[in-house]
C-alpha cells in the first residue's frame, strides 16, 4: 500500500477448500477537519499558493495550515477548500499509520461543494501527515471527473506545555516537492498538455461540425508531438449525423502550441447501427451514479456500488474510470471471471489506466495466473511509477517466486515513492539478505 493511503481490497490469498479464500486487505479513508474555536480560512502554507491550470481544482486554503508545528491539539476538523466545486460524495483523503489523525465522523461537503471536512481527535505533541489525492487514488474531482492535484497537510500539535513540535526536515521535504515547490513531474505535464488539447478540440467542434448533431466520446489518445513541432491527439467518438445516421468516428486533431488549429485528419469512419448517443443528461447522470458507486464501494457495500456502476456503464458506455469502479467492486466480491471483464474494458478505452491494471493484476493472481498478475503490475507501474498499491502486489509476489534481484529493484520504487513505508524497508532488507545466502 502507499505511504500515504491504505488500500481497500479483497485480497485474494489462495484457492482453499475448492473455493476462493479471500481476506480484506486495510483500508482507511483518510479525513479531517477543523476545531470549533478556530473557523478562520487560512492559506495552504506559509507561501504562495500554486498557480491554477486548465481547469484543474487547486487548493487554496486547508485548515490546519501545512506545516504549522503549533496546532492546538483540541482541533477537531481538518478541512481543505478548494476554488471550484468539486463533485459531491467523492474525495480521497489519505494516509496511514501513526502519522495519520484518528477520524470521528462523517466526511462531508459544504453546500458549495467547495470545503470539505473531516472530524478528527488529535494528540499533543504528534506530527500528522494527511493526504489530498494520491498517485492511485483521485476522487476529489470536479463533477467533470477532473482531479485535483495531490497536496499534503504537514502539520504538528503544540506539546502538552503549549510548545511546538519540530517536524521532521525529510517530512517537510517530500511535502513541499509534493505541493508544488519544483517542477511537476513529466506525468503531470502530460496530464495538463491533454487538457489543453481536449479543450482545443471541443471548442473546435463547438464552432464546425454543424451536420454532427450529438456526439459521445469513447476515447481520448495521448498528446503527441509532430516532426514539425506541432501537438496532436486522437480523438474517437460516436457520431450521430444529422439526427439519423449512427458512425463511429476517430480524427487526429492537430494544433500549434499556441493553440491553433492545423488539421483534423480521419484515421476511422464507419457505421454504428443499433449503437444509440448519450445525451448531457444522461452523461451528469452517469457520474453522479459512478461517484456514489465509488462512495458506497468506500463503505463496503459492495453489491450496491456494483449496482450503480452497472447503471453508469450502460448510461455511458464509454467511461473508463465507471468500468474500473465495476471491476473492483466485483472483484472485491469475489467475482474474479466478471472483475476481470470490466476491467479489461477499462484498459480498452483507457491502455493506461495504472488503477485497472493493479485491479487485473489482482484478480489474476487470485485466479492462480502469477505470472499474468506480474505483467499487469507493471503495467500499472509504468504507468504511474507511484502506483505503490501496483509495487506491493509486485514485490510480495517477487518474494514468493525468489526473484529477490528483481524485487530488490521494485522495492526500491517503492521507497522513491513512499520513503517511510514500513513494509517496504521490512521487504527490501529481507530481499536483500535472500540474495546474500
């Protein structure tokens, strides 16, 4: 599991008694908030908040601010605002182990949709970490299904005595790398080059296209870049044509990095008889559903979550992120053959979807496929080098077959991502004597 999330799963161990022996893996959905004798809205830290981008939600005050080590322990709520509504019963706040804050209470939104709360009891004289988002896991979202970037509430509890607590200087340095104090990381920058592109395309279609008279997206490519400098992304849709003809259509759309439009070259067009479009309605119906699945899903009310994941699917059979929703939800039901479908459909309109993969890796290890549950790993891990849900399944099963040289390299990934991970370090120094014996 991360550093700072621990993961909710069916773990699925062995085959035992002709059936599948299964056992809940930890899972602790992180939350906060702030004391009834402090309600004033403070910046995120003692500097200058991150620049907004595209159209992704920053934070831009939390409560306690980051990296006070002078917080009165008497705090109840750790709260984090954000400068966009967000989407409603969909949050992951993270983190694990003795820096983590004991939660007391319902998660929940402000009628805005813009502060979210969590109700905390707190100890003199402790450091607490507590995580927005992660690498694997992303639901503060807009109700667009845009992220939020991953931020840190680093912060100390003044001691019995009303004294500060110093806060480790290696805490305060990976908090402020992942706050934003150095350049993002190449993933990052792809993610909002997409936006940008997504947003080039869709306001080209706003202004041609005329005889496309409803259009659903299937899938989206990844940016690339041209000999000539350019930037293109393909695009793949289903197209209804002057209210009556059905195509699937996929384009490249290419740009200038100002922008500008260059060319819409059509890679694919072809009927989609009996297909039918999604309108905006049933596409805000089917998040909603998705977003609800996913808190259910947190609360283990998993035939439920599996429900409303279904119900989305259908409204929007182009979602990734609801077909991911459903294969963990049937997985952690035991439900490896049907996991393992809706997760494959998943990868098929997103190829790199690291959550998928870590979920298909799962589910083929439960099936007693080892060296398949491998390979999804690291895909998932090539994906997201932080995948460390991906690294802990990776590295156990490394462990189990003796490739302790191979281990000892996803260990130490494992570490890069999450430095204080326990079960890392505890791995490492034992795949490491392995090699000596």
């Amino acid at each position: 599991m991360t550093a700072d999330e621990k993961v909710f799963l069916l773990h699925v161990l062995s085959k035992k008694n002709g059936g599948i022996h299964v056992q809940y893996g930890p899972y602790e959905s992180r939350h906060s908030m702030m004391s009834e004798s402090s309600d004033k809205s403070t910046n995120i830290t003692k500097g200058d908040a991150p620049q907004t981008r595209d159209g992704i939600p920053r934070v831009i005050s939390t409560v306690p601010v980051a990296f006070s080590d002078d917080v009165d322990p008497r705090l109840s709520k750790i709260t984090v605002t954000f400068d966009q509504p967000m989407m409603d019963q969909s949050w992951s706040w993270t983190g694990g182990g003795q820096t983590y804050p004991k939660t007391t209470g319902k998660i929940h939104y402000d009628k805005e949709r813009k502060t979210c709360t969590l109700p905390v009891k707190l100890q003199a004289g402790k450091v607490y970490w507590v995580g927005i988002n992660s690498p694997s896991y992303r639901h503060f979202q807009t109700i667009a299904g845009i992220p939020a970037k991953r931020h840190v509430i680093l912060f100390a509890t003044k001691s019995k005595d009303g004294k500060p607590t110093p806060i480790p200087e290696d805490y305060l340095r990976e908090a402020k790398r992942i706050n934003g104090r150095r350049r993002p990381s190449p993933l990052a920058e792809k993610e909002v080059l997409k936006g940008k592109l997504v947003n080039w395309v869709e306001d080209f279609f706003s202004r041609n296209y005329r005889d496309i008279t409803a259009r659903k997206t299937l899938q989206w490519g990844q940016p690339e870049t041209t000999p000539g400098g350019n930037l293109s992304i393909r695009y793949k849709f289903l197209a209804t044509i002057r209210r009556k003809e059905k195509q699937i259509i996929e384009k490249r759309f290419t740009f200038t990095p100002e922008g500008k439009f260059v060319s819409a070259e059509t890679i694919e067009q072809s009927p989609a008889e009996g297909s039918s479009t999604v309108n905006k309605a049933d596409l805000l119906k089917a998040k909603t559903l998705a977003a609800k699945g996913w808190a259910l899903w947190r609360q283990r009310k998993l035939s439920k979550a599996e429900e409303l994941f279904r119900q989305a699917v259908q409204l929007n059979p182009g979602d990734p992120h609801a077909f991911n929703g459903l294969g963990w939800s049937q997985f952690n039901q035991g439900k490896l053959d049907e996991a393992r479908q809706s997760l494959e459909k998943c990868v098929a309109l997103e190829p790199r979807h690291s959550g998928a993969f870590n979920g298909l890796g799962w589910v083929c290890k439960g099936q007693g496929k080892t060296d398949e549950a491998i390979e999804f790993w690291k895909k998932s891990i090539e994906a997201s080098p932080d995948a460390t849900a991906a690294l802990n399944g990776l590295t156990r099963t490394l462990m189990e077959q003796k490739k302790y040289d191979e281990a000892i390299r996803y260990y130490q990934m494992w570490l890069k991502a999450e430095p204080d991970n326990a079960d890392a370090k505890k791995g490492l120094e034992e795949a490491r004597d392995a090699v000596k014996e």
